[in-house]
C-alpha cells in the first residue's frame, strides 16, 4: 500500500463512528481483556458477532476455538474503562467492579453485554477477525460509549492527562 492510500484509507476510517468495547476472557480463573473498536454484529442465525483483534494482542493469544469470550459495550461515561484496557499488562482489573456471567468476565454498568464462545478465527492482514457465536446477551441504560477520531482526541488527551497527574489542558508524558 502506497503512504498516500495508507493516508487516506486512515483518514476515511477515522470519519466512521464504531463503539467502544472491551473483549474479555477468563485463563485459569483470572481474568484478561483489552479495548477494541472494530466489533459488529454478524448474523441473527444463529447469533454472531465478529471482533478484530491485532495479532500481537495478550488477549488474542488466550482465545481458542470454542473458548469463552464477553464483549462489554461500554457507556458513554466508561471512557476511563476504555483507557484502562487499551494499555498492555497484567493488571487491567485492579480496582474494576465486574463478576463472571456465562463463563466470561462482565464489567459492572455496561450498557451491552455479549458471552460468546469462539467459532472461528480469521486472518485478516495484522489483524484476526474472531468469530463468536452468541451465548448470553443483556442491556442496561445508557447510552455507548463511541469512537470517532474527530472527538476522541481531545477527549483522550484530557483523561489521559487526569489519570497521569498531567492535568486539565496538557498532554500526559
């Protein structure tokens, strides 16, 4: 792909508003999970959904065909949630209310909430499209937290400045 494609095909998918999500799964009792944006509904025969995940992902390595896996939708004040799982690590839960639902872990006040269990997994360039056949599926109130580049930016820069102690106005280190 050319820079100037990469350019544009960048600049086109950061017009799409996609809602924000985190993927979760349980390994030996503990559990793991990562934010993700590229998640969609696919069939409603048999209910299916498809989340892509980057092929480096910790979470991607946990998942197996027919492993158990939740997509919490999150809200639109979950925003430092989304922040807290889009880092690497370990400790993604310290201090997170959630409880196992349908064999996957489910975080308190989402507003959508899917357990699937793993169909199949789909190369797709550096990312794997993850097949899931819904098991479970519950709403609460409110409304979702969504990603669209225009308002995400500053909103990002702002919580990633108050989480790190960067202040109102001024970029985290």
């Amino acid at each position: 792909m050319t820079s100037a494609l990469a350019e544009e095909f960048r600049a086109v998918m950061a017009g799409v508003a996609t809602p924000v999500s985190v993927v979760t799964t349980l390994t030996d009792g503990r559990p793991h999970g990562t934010t993700v944006s590229a998640f969609a509904s696919l069939s409603m025969t048999p209910p299916m959904v498809l989340v892509s995940l980057d092929r480096g992902s910790e979470l991607l390595a946990r998942l197996t065909i027919g492993s158990v896996f939740g997509v919490n939708v999150l809200g639109s004040d979950q925003a430092p949630l989304a922040l807290a799982f889009a880092r690497k690590g370990a400790d993604k839960f310290t201090g997170v209310d959630w409880a196992v639902d349908s064999g996957a872990p489910r975080l308190a006040g989402s507003p959508g909430w899917l357990a699937c269990t793993v169909a199949q997994l789909v190369d797709g360039g550096d990312h794997v499209v993850v097949l899931g056949e819904v098991r479970a599926a519950g709403t609460d109130a409110g409304a979702p937290l969504t990603y669209h580049a225009h308002l995400r930016h500053a909103r990002c820069r702002r919580l990633t400045a108050a989480v790190s102690g960067g202040g109102p106005g001024r970029a985290a280190p």
